[in-house]
C-alpha cells in the first residue's frame, strides 16, 4: 500500500480521532518493517481500514 493511498483510506475514517491513533500506529509499523510489512500484515492493515472506513459514528440528535 502506498503512502498516498494509505493517507487517503485514512481520510475516509470519520472519527478523526481513531484515525490519528491509526495514522502513529501504522506509521510505528512501517517504520519496523523499513516501508515494506510482510504481505500477511498488509491484508490485515488493509481489513481493518475497511472496518473503520464503514463504522458508523454517533451523531448528535437535537429535538
């Protein structure tokens, strides 16, 4: 995955929040990988950015 497909799945997690921890998270194992994880870490980065992509976030209702 490329660092600008990476930004962009990143960009398309609405809690901003969660998608900071994830960014210092795969940013962290990147770096101890030297930018190339294994293939099997890689489908397993790529599963959990379609979970959070598609989890819905609470928002307020105002009666």
């Amino acid at each position: 995955m490329s660092s600008d497909e990476l930004e962009h799945r990143l960009g398309q997690i609405k809690d901003k929040k969660v998608a900071t921890e994830v960014r210092r998270f795969l940013l962290n194992l990147f770096l101890l990988f030297d930018d190339n994880p294994p293939p099997h870490i890689q489908s397993h980065i790529a599963e959990i950015l379609d979970l959070l992509e598609y989890k819905r976030c609470p928002v307020k209702v105002v009666a």
